[in-house]
C-alpha cells in the first residue's frame, strides 16, 4: 500500500503540487495523466523516495519493493548486458556458490555430518528455488528478446550501446526484478512498435502493480484500469482507462455545469425574493430565513476546460495523381544491408504510415526521398508539381542553433512581418520573452513545436514527417491528429504510436527484411489483414513470440520458429540432490520435472494468449452494444426528430456501428474457435 497525504511540493515560487492525497492500493494499474509540467513525474520520485515532500507524508507499506524507471539516464553497473541485467540478483549467485560447495562435501562426507550438510543442502535449495534461481538466466534472456536484444548482445559491454537501448536494458532489469510496485516514467520512449507491444503484454502478465506515465494512448487503454489525473497541484482518481476517463471527465463537466445552473438560478430566485420583502415588516421572517438559506447552500465548482490548442495547415497546391514511385531501392551501411529492393507507389492525399522494427529503414527511405541520403540502387521518381517538405525524427538538425525561434521563423518567411510571426508562435505556445530563446535550449517537446510552427508557413503538397509526435504531450498530439486531417497534401510518415497512426493513416506499409508490404486502413487494419495474410505476427498483442521474446523468421523463412536458447553460466537450472539421497537417476529425474513444468508453462501461455484475444474483443464488442441500444432508443424518441439533422446523424452512426459489430462478431467465432482448437491440441 503507498498513500501520499497532504503532499506539497515547491521548486522555489512555482507550486507543483498542493495537499495531494492520493492512496495506490496492492494490483493498481494506474495511468498518471496530466499538462506537461503537472507534477506527474515529481509524484512518481517522491513515491520512489528520490525527492522529499515540503509538507504532507509518503507512507509505504513496510517490505513493499519499489522499481523506478526515469525517462532518461537509467544507469545499470557496467559489465555485459547481460551481468547488468543480473546484477541485482546477487544473493542468487551466493546461494548457488554455497549449493555447489555443500554438494562438494557432501560428496565425501558419511554419517551425522553427511545428514547436517544434506539437511542444510534441502534448505538452501529451497531458498534458492524460491529467488527464481533455476529460471532467472532464461526470464532474463526472454525478457531482453522482447525489448530487441539479439541473442549476440548478451555478452556485449553495456558501455557500446546507444543511450536508447542503455535504457531498454534498465527496464528489462526492472520487470526482471518483479518489484511489487513499477513506477514508470514514459517506458515506450526508446522502444519500436514491436518492444511496445511485447511489453503491454508482458506487463498485463506481471503481478506488479503499476504506475505509468505515457503519452501512448493505446498503451495506456490496453493496460491501465484507473487513470490518476494530475491538474491544479491536486490528483483526482477516475475508473478505466484512458478513453473512460475523457467520456467520464467531459460527463462530469456537463453535470456540473448543468448542476451549477440550476443552483445559479435558485441564487437568483432567493435573491430577488430577499431585494423585493427586505423592508417589509411581515415579510421579515421570511426574508431572515433566505438569506442564512444562501448562507448555507452548496456552490458546485465548475470544472476547468482541459488545456487545448489548434493549428490547421494553409492550402496547398495540387499535385499530380501519382506523387511518388519507389522501384527496387537498395541501401547498406557498412556490412548492414538496409533496403534490398524496395518498392512503392503514392497517390495524390495518400496518408501512408511506415511501420518495422528499430534500423528496418524507415527513416532511410524519407531521407532518400527527401535528397539527404543516396541511394546504392533503384529509382525514385516525383510526380509532376510536387512540392517536398521533410521533418526529421532530430528536429535539430533541421534548426539553425544560434538563432532564436522567432529569428528561425523569420528565415523560413522573410515576407510576413514579426507581428504575424508572433501571432503564430503564439498558437504554438511560445509567447512573451519565450519567441527569444535559442533553438539549442528548447525542450524536445518545444523543438517539435518550433518545426510544427514553421511548417504551417508552407507545408508542400507531400509532407514527410519522421515520429512528428516525439516529445509531444497528449493535447499537442491530439491538435497534431486534427490539423492533418485537414492537410490537403499527400502525407508519408514514421511513427511509433498506434493511436496517431489509426487516427491519421489511410495505408500502412510494413517492412520486412528491406521489403516492403502495404495495407489498407490504420495500424489495427494492418495487423488483422496481416494476421488473416499469416505474416509474422510479431507485432500483434496475441503473439506468442511477442510474449515469449522469441524472434520471428520473415515470411517465407525455411524452418520453425528456433526456441528460445538454453542458458549456460552460473545460474543455468541443474537439478539438485533432495535430502538423504544422491546419484545420477535422481538427478535426471528432478531436471525431467523442471522440463514437464517448463513444457506446461509454455502451453498455458500459448492458452492464455488466445484466451485474452477473446477478452479484448468482447471489451470491444460491449461498448458498441450499449451505444446502439442508445441510438435505438433515441431514435424511438419523438424529440429527436425535432432537432434538425439529428435523426440522420443518428442512423448513419447506427448504420456504422452494425457494420463494426458485424466484423467484431466474426473476430470472436474466429478467436474462439482458435482456442477450441488449441485446447483440443493441447489435451
């Protein structure tokens, strides 16, 4: 149990937190949601005691183990990655180290020393069974294949990776460590589309309790249950997840606006009663007994509008149909062969996401098109009057360090006067004394702004945007999604959030060994015509590789998937001699079982996750129900009909969710009769 009281915190004047109370009880799995700057990240130091309050208390349950993730600057002790990832887990090794040396012993011991070293063996072993040592090299080797460590990394000094992936490994030794409680601060930051996934799923299995802070919205559905809202140095707890918590919110708004009407005018009421009586004297009573009424009445607070903002992108140009023809691309860098032979065509106000793991080629092919990287081989061809505008995933290279950002600004369009250019800055949040800033000083979130803003100044008519969503909290996402919508141009993209992609794409195109495959509709399209295609499934939250961390062989790939590697080392399982006997039958015997259990464990697995896909179709399948016994009912309604348009509105929305529940329908016969399947395989 953690249970924060009257906590107050201050960074010299600004007021971060006010009197939070807040209580996370045993198997939360909360969202901490809020502005940038709200606090979330103060409250998650605080729980994890790297900050003090300035008042209140941080209470923690005695015992209760702790694992925080940063966002940045995770370090683990040096050494291979996979010592690191061991690291914490050195009573482990001195329980192994005392088992060998006892059954060193025992091996010449007779008699009443023989049954002391046998007893004190069968506890040691015991302990040793119950740190996880027979499994922990193996959880830890499935758990680095899930965040994208090839096998080949293990034994790599952790100093020669990336900060990215230096980051990835201190979350793998945290959900290694199973502490009762993860804190974790923006986890999906350094990840790819497929860590992502693996990751939802394996901490939907973990017995951790949870709280998160993302800006990934699909993450958060998917695993939160309650949403923790930081706002006004206060936190407010709401069920559900994510999209719960804004219908629940924005109800809760309308209700006490209605609520603070009907009170408004009872105020008014009263009053005019007490102006109109207050001199006359039979009337005196009556008008004492209104005025304590208002002294006494309740006032509902309104609920402050959530913080959001607006651009829209200018009108562009027409361009041709056929905007661009990708034939047989091909790039390496060094030994490292990127692009073998891609191919693709984009129409005229295509909307196409690229999709594939970390170093597939993604941001490869938008240099390419976008002139800041050659090719090996192949074509590129733009159509006629296409006019390329490109926003790298490093925002800075694209900056001019040493100018400010109105000065940046005013480069990209000399013509227009600082008065307009301020005016636009303005709806990028960068107002007052913050237009002077150096470009080398703003935040990732603010450099992301900075280009946003100067891309309204002349988007082109084909938009190449490179994770435009970095950095970016949730209302400037959800201002990004609109303003793209309304972009008359072509657009090609990179992105790492579901969410984003299922609101922007009309294509995804994935990439496979350098190839490419394209698909109709948003990212939740694309991995249900892959799945019926029977692609890898890596990507999909069902996948059993996905879950395990096992690596999946590209389409066509000869072979079977490979099994995970069986782990050599200190801590590889070995059977141990139970008390008062030895030899090697026994020992054959108690590693058959330790196998038999491994084998039921994966089949339970491979169960459950066909189990959970069923699960996660019905949660989809309910609020659709109930929505169109809302649309029937309203429909019955003669008042609807005296609204204009309403009635309309209503049975194209019936008309749209039919069709939805239609394929959900056919997703759960499918979805059980896999598990049927599985089941009757697996007897």
């Amino acid at each position: 149990m953690i249970r924060l009281s009257n906590v107050a915190r201050n960074y010299g004047v600004h007021e971060v937190l006010r009197g939070v109370d807040w209580t996370i009880p045993p198997g939360s799995r909360v969202g901490l949601v809020g502005p940038n700057g709200a606090g979330k990240t103060t409250l998650l130091r605080l729980i994890a005691g790297l900050e003090t309050p300035d008042s209140g208390r941080v209470d923690i349950v005695r015992g209760t183990s702790l694992g925080y993730l940063p966002q940045e600057g995770a370090r683990l002790p040096e050494g291979s990655l996979l010592e690191a990832m061991l690291e914490p887990f050195r009573e482990v090794y001195a329980l192994e180290r005392e088992l060998e040396q006892l059954h060193h012993e025992m091996a010449t011991a007779n008699g009443e020393r023989l049954e002391t070293l046998t007893r004190h063996s069968g506890e040691v072993q015991h302990r040793f069974e119950a740190a996880g040592g027979f499994d922990l090299e193996i959880r830890a080797k499935i758990i680095l294949g899930g965040l994208g460590f090839a096998p080949a990394d293990h034994a790599r000094p952790l100093r020669e990776f990336s900060g990215g992936f230096r980051m990835r490994a201190a979350l793998g030794s945290l959900l290694l460590r199973r502490p009762a409680y993860l804190l974790l601060d923006e986890p999906t930051n350094h990840l790819d589309l497929d860590a992502v996934v693996w990751l939802e799923a394996f901490l939907g299995d973990a017995p951790s309790s949870l709280v998160i802070v993302s800006h990934d919205r699909t993450f958060l559905n998917r695993l939160a249950t309650s949403i923790a809202e930081v706002e006004g140095g206060k936190v407010r707890v709401w069920a559900g997840n994510y999209d719960y918590f804004r219908r629940q919110k924005e109800e809760a708004r309308e209700t006490a606006r209605k609520k603070a009407a009907q009170e408004a005018h009872r105020v008014e009421e009263i009053e005019r009663f007490i102006e109109r009586f207050r001199y006359k004297a039979t009337k005196a009573r009556q008008v004492q007994s209104r005025i304590k009424m208002l002294e006494r009445m309740e006032r509902t607070e309104l609920m402050a509008e959530d913080f959001s903002w607006n651009f829209s992108f200018p009108p562009v140009t027409r361009s041709a149909q056929r905007v661009a023809w990708l034939q047989d691309l091909r790039k390496s860098y060094g030994p490292q062969r990127v692009l073998r032979g891609a191919t693709l065509e984009i129409d005229r106000e295509d909307r196409v996401a690229l999709v594939g793991p970390n170093g597939c080629g993604k941001s490869t092919l938008l240099q390419i098109l976008a002139g800041r990287v050659k090719a090996d081989g192949g074509t590129v061809e733009l159509g006629e009057k296409v006019v390329l505008h490109y926003f790298a995933q490093h925002v800075l290279e694209t900056l001019t360090p040493g100018r400010t950002v109105l000065e940046e600004m005013q480069a990209w369009a000399p013509a227009l006067g600082t008065q307009k250019l301020r005016s636009l800055l303005g709806i990028f949040q960068f107002s007052g004394e913050d237009v002077f800033k150096r470009v080398e000083v703003l935040s990732g979130g603010e450099k992301n702004r900075l280009a946003l803003a100067r891309l309204t100044l002349d988007p082109g008519n084909f938009l190449l945007l490179d994770e435009p969503t970095n950095h970016l909290d949730l209302p400037t996402r959800e201002a990004l999604e609109e303003a793209l919508a309304g972009y008359g141009g072509t657009l090609l993209f990179v992105s790492h959030d579901r969410y984003f992609i299922n609101k922007v794409a009309t294509r995804v195109v994935a990439f496979a060994q350098g190839l490419l495959s394209s698909y109709r509709g948003g990212y939740d399209d694309f991995l249900a015509a892959a799945r019926g295609a029977g692609e890898p499934r890596r990507a999909a939250s069902e996948s059993k590789a996905a879950r395990e961390g096992s690596r999946v062989p590209p389409k066509n790939a000869p072979g079977p998937i490979p099994a995970p590697a069986v782990p050599s080392g200190p801590l590889q399982a070995r059977a141990q001699t139970p008390r008062g006997t030895s030899g090697p039958g026994l020992h054959a015997s108690r590693e058959q079982k330790r196998m038999q259990a491994e084998t039921r464990n994966r089949r339970n697995r491979g169960l459950r996750i066909f189990r959970e896909r069923i699960v996660a179709i019905e949660a989809k399948i309910v609020p659709h129900e109930s929505r169109l016994k809302e649309i029937e009912a309203a429909l019955a309604a003669s008042d609807t009909y005296k609204e204009p348009g309403l009635a309309r509105a209503l049975g194209e929305e019936k008309k749209s969710l039919e069709i939805d529940l239609a394929h959900l329908y056919d997703e759960w016969d499918e979805a059980t009769s896999d598990l049927q399947r599985e089941e009757s395989g697996s007897a």
